[in-house]
C-alpha cells in the first residue's frame, strides 16, 4: 500500500517546486490575477519627493496608456467584443492590459473599469509598476513578460542611499533595451510580431553601438531625482517622448530632391529624384503601433503664375507596393466582426492624395485584407518603411503641361505623418488630435522653363 504510492514523491516534489517557482515568478499570460492593487503604491505617492518625475511622467503617454481616448475607444469598441466572439483572439481581452493596465492585469480586473470609473487601471504604466520590475522570462521579451515584485524594495538606476519610504536597490535590468522590448515587442494570437520596436533596434546600427532606448526616450541632465536628494550629473529624464510629441517627429526623416535638368520647355518630360534619410530613429519610422500610423511622401510642382500640379510618384514594381501608393481601396473591413456587421463594406485605406508614396507595414487579417487591429492580424503585405539611418530614393517623371509659364518652376516635396489614419479616425469617433497631420520634414528645388 505504501509502496503503491512511492513513485508519486518525485512527482510530487516536482508540481510543488514549479508551484514555488511558478508563484514566485509569474510571467506574461500566467501572471493574470496573481497580485492584489495594493501590492503597488500610487504614483500620488511617489510625487511628494519626486516632484519633477512625476511631473514629466504625466505629460508622457505612458501614464495614459489606459486611459487615453484612442485606447478606451480601440479596446472597448473593437478589441473586447472581438475577443468574445472569436475564440482565437480570446486572450486579448486581459492580455492588451498586460501592457496598458498591467496593475489590473495582475489583479485580475478584467475587463477594467471603464476610465470615467476612475479605478487604479487608470494608473497605467506606473512608478512603481516599472520600479519593481526584476527580469524577464524566456530569451526574447515580448507579450508583458517581465517578471515583477511589488514591495518596499525599488529598482533603480544607481543604488542611492535608501530613503524612509523605500529600500533601493541597482537594477542592471531597468537600464537595458530588453526591459522596454516587454512591452514594445508583441507578438499577434496568429504568432507574428505586430509591435517589433525593440527587435528593429537589436538589428540596427544604434544597439551595435551600445546606443539604447534610454539614451533618447530618458536623456541625462544634471539635477535631483528627489527634492531632498543629492545633486547629479546624469539624472534619467522621464520623458518617454515619441509619436505624440511632433517636435520628437518632426526632422526624424531628412529630404532632399533634385531635378535631372536644370532648364526645360514646355511639353519636355523631366525626372526628378527625392532621397529621404532617416536621421533620427533607432527603430523603424514609423513602428510600435505600425498598423495605425500613416507616414506619406506628397510632392507638387508650382509655376510661376501659382499653378500646382501634383506629381505621383514613380512605381518600382515590388512585391506588394500597391499598398504603399496611396488609392480609393477599402480596408478594414475585419472591424465589421466586432461591430456585429458581417458585411461591413470598410473604410478608405489611406485618405491621402492619390499616387502619393506611403511609407507603411501592411498588416493582414486572415482573409488577407488590410486592418488596424493588430491582434487579428496573420500575416504582412510588405515592409516598405524607414529603417534606422536608412536611405531611399523616389524617382518622380513629370511631363511639363504644353500651356506651362515660363519662368521659375518649384517643385516641394513634403513627408507627412499621421498616428491614426483618418478614415479610421473619423468612423470611430477618435479625436482628431490623433489624425492630425504633422509635417516630418519638406525640401524644395527649381526648374527654369524656357519660353
Ligand atoms: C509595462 C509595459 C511597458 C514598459 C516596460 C515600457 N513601455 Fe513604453 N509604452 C507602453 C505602452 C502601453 C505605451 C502606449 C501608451 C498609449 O496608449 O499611447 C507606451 C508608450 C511609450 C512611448 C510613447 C509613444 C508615443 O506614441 O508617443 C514611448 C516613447 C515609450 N513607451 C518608451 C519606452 C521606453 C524607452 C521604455 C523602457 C525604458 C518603455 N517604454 C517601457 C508600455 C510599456
Ligand atoms: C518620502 C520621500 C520619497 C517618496 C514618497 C518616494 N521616494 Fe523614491 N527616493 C527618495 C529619495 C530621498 C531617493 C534618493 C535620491 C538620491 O539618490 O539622492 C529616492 C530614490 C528613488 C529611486 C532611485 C534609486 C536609485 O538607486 O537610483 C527610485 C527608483 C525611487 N526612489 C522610486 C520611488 C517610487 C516608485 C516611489 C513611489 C512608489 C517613491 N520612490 C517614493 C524619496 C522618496
Ligand atoms: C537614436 C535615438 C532613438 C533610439 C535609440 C530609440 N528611439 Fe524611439 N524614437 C526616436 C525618435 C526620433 C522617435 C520619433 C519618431 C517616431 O515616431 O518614430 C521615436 C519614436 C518612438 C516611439 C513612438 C513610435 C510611434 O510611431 O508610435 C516609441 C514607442 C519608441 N520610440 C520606443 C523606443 C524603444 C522601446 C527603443 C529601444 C528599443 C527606442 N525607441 C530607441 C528615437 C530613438
Ligand atoms: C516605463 C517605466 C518607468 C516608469 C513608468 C517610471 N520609471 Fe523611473 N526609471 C525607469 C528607468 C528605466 C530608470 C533608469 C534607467 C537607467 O538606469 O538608465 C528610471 C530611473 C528612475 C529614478 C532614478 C533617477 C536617477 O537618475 O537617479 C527615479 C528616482 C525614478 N525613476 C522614479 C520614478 C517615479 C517617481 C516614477 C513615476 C512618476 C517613475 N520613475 C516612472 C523607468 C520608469
Ligand atoms: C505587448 C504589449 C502590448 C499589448 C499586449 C497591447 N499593446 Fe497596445 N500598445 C503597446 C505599446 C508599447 C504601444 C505604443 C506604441 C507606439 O507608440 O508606437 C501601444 C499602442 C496602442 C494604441 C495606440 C495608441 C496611439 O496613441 O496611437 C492603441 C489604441 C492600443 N495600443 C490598443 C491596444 C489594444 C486594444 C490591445 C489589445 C488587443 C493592445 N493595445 C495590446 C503595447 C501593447
């Protein structure tokens, strides 16, 4: 009898070991309601002595990633009825506040109240959410799986002296691009990378030269990190500035464009020829929510009595570059699933001039056509955007109309970006501060057209 059960012990003694370990280190998927909201402190909390963090913490996005207009609208008009009714994409409905809410995540708070309910989801990523993340689990982050311990113990940059309220210690992990790729690498429930901001920046030449996330997104200035602190050279600026900061967006990309002759007649066919540099991102431009965001190359001659004509740009004849020339197509037509319309005819795809480039990643539902939703998404149409320090060239051909003043002819180019296109924007309802265009960069160059 006793021997029957002998061979269980080890078995035993395994299920209770990963128990132990599972509890301990929770990660990902697996840490959905394994915390309580009062294993972290409010941010409220932390601003008493870190004035100015917390002040810059609130103008970033990430203190808004719940409660911010597009997100609300995204996950509870889209993404959360969708999760019900296809159980593939199930997961969503608590996976997106891994990463948006993940102190309701981990509560089990899901879905979370609304934002007007004013509940701790609307902490978003916090203080002290970041500040006690200790590692990751696995080799790649993605998917929220950083592993967190809530408690007096805080990570921080340097190991400074411990404070009344906190026991701090050095996080070697917090300085590294993996501990944003948590949450800046996503992966779709159809297994393809949707967000891949850190896997771009691994790959390129800004992660070869030891150049981190930090080194843009939390600059190093001299001053306190806490009122009553000691003075330092470097203190880590939290302005996690990006796509809703226009002056981080503006000059990302540099243009410039040049005529194949100098003097031409009217009736004569020119050629011109437009190389845009990407200057400043140590990612793709655009990346993170690829699927939204709209970045589009419009390029007018102007005569000298003031008329403008446009100027498609040339086709190269890729694999799947109709979907970086702007056209009248529909797209979207996958959001009809969450709508309760299964015959949802969709939505203009780009709402930009047409034949203007459009520098994008075409993501795929599993019919094959265009979405915003980056969690039905299967597969990708083409990557035609700007890698970092990425060089491409246009090539535009221009008959000059035969009726075409003499004189000066300016031809501008403009590179243009939108976080959310229009059509989208405009059928749900979203703000348009998410539609507005900023401009990223224009150059201009001159013809004489002889008489
Ligand atoms: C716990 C998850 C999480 C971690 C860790 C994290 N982020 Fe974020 N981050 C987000 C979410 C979610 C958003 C989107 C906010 C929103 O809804 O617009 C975001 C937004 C941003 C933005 C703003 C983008 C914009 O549209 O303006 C920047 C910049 C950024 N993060 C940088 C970083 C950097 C740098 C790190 C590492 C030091 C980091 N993040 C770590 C979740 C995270
Ligand atoms: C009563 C004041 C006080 C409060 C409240 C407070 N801190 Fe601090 N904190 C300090 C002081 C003082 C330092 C040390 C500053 C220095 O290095 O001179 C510090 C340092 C830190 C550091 C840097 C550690 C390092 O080694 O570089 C982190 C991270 C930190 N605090 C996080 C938090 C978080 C998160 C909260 C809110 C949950 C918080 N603090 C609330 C006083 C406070
Ligand atoms: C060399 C400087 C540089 C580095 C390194 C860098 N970024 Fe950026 N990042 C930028 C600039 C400039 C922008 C604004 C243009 C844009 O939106 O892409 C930006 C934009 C972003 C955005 C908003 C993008 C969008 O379209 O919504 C996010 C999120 C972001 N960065 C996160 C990161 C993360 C995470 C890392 C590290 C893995 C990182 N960045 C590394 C310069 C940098
Ligand atoms: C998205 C994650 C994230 C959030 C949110 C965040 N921090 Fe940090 N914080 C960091 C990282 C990363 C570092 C240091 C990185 C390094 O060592 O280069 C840091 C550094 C610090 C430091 C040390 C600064 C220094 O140079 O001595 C303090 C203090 C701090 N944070 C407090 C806060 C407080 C308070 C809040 C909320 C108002 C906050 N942090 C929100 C990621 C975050
Ligand atoms: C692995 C982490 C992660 C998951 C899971 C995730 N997001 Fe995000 N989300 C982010 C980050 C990081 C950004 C910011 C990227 C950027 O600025 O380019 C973002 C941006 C967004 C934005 C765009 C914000 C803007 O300002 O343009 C919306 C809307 C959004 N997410 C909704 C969702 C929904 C809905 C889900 C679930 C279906 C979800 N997210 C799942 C990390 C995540």
């Amino acid at each position: 009898m006793f021997i029957k059960y002998y061979y269980l012990i080890p078995v035993l003694a395994l299920a209770l070991l990963s128990a132990f370990l599972f509890d301990q280190k929770p990660a990902g998927d697996k840490a959905l309601g394994t915390r309580k909201y009062d294993d972290f402190q409010p941010p409220k909390l932390c601003s008493s002595c870190h004035q100015d963090i917390y002040q810059q913490w609130t103008q970033a996005m990430m203190s808004q990633a719940y409660t911010h207009h597009w997100d609300e609208i995204e996950y509870f008009k889209l993404a959360v009825p969708h999760a019900e009714k296809d159980p593939v994409v199930a997961g969503v409905k608590a996976g997106c506040n891994g990463c948006h809410a993940p102190l309701a995540f981990l509560a089990g708070d899901i879905p979370p109240p609304p934002p007007a309910k004013m509940s701790r989801a609307n902490e978003s990523v916090s203080c002290d959410l970041c500040h006690t993340i200790v590692g990751f689990e696995g080799d790649v982050p993605y998917n929220f799986n950083w592993i967190v311990e809530p408690g007096r113990k805080k990570q921080g940059s340097r190991g400074a002296k411990s404070s009344p309220e906190h026991d701090l210690v050095k996080s070697d992990f917090l300085a590294t691009a993996e501990f944003c790729g948590t949450c800046h690498n996503e992966k779709s429930p159809y297994g393809v990378w949707v967000k891949a901001t850190h896997l771009e920046w691994k790959e390129g030449p800004y992660a070869r030269q030891g150049v981190r996330c930090h080194d843009c997104h939390m600059t190093y200035a001299e001053g306190k990190s806490a009122i009553m602190g000691a003075t330092y050279p470097d203190v880590r600026q939290h302005l996690f500035h990006g796509a809703h900061d226009p002056g981080k967006v503006r000059g990302t990309i540099e243009l410039r464009i040049h005529p194949n002759v100098r003097e031409a007649e009217p009736g004569e066919t020119i050629k011109l020829t437009l190389v845009l540099f990407n200057q400043k991102t140590g990612h793709a431009f655009p990346t993170g929510s690829v699927e939204d965001r709209l970045v589009w190359l419009h390029v007018e001659a102007i005569d000298s009595k003031g008329n403008r004509y446009h100027l498609p740009v040339d086709k190269k004849g890729f694999p799947g570059e109709e979907y970086t020339i702007a056209s009248d197509e529909l797209a979207y037509q996958d959001m009809g699933i969450a709508l309760g319309d299964p015959n949802f005819p969709g939505l203009p795809r780009d709402g930009v001039p047409k034949g203007d480039r459009i520098y994008r990643q075409a993501y795929l539902d599993p019919q094959g056509r265009m979405t915003i939703q980056q969690w039905n998404t299967k597969s990708f149409g083409v990557d035609y955007r700007l890698g970092p320090r990425q060089s491409l060239i246009e090539t535009f051909t221009f008959t000059i109309p035969a009726n075409c003043p003499p004189g000066p002819l300016r031809v501008r180019a403009v590179l243009n970006y939108q976080k959310l296109v229009k059509p989208v924007a405009d059928f749900l309802g979203v703000p348009a501060e998410e539609s507005e265009i900023i401009i990223v960069n224009d150059h201009e160059t001159v013809i004489t057209i002889l008489p």
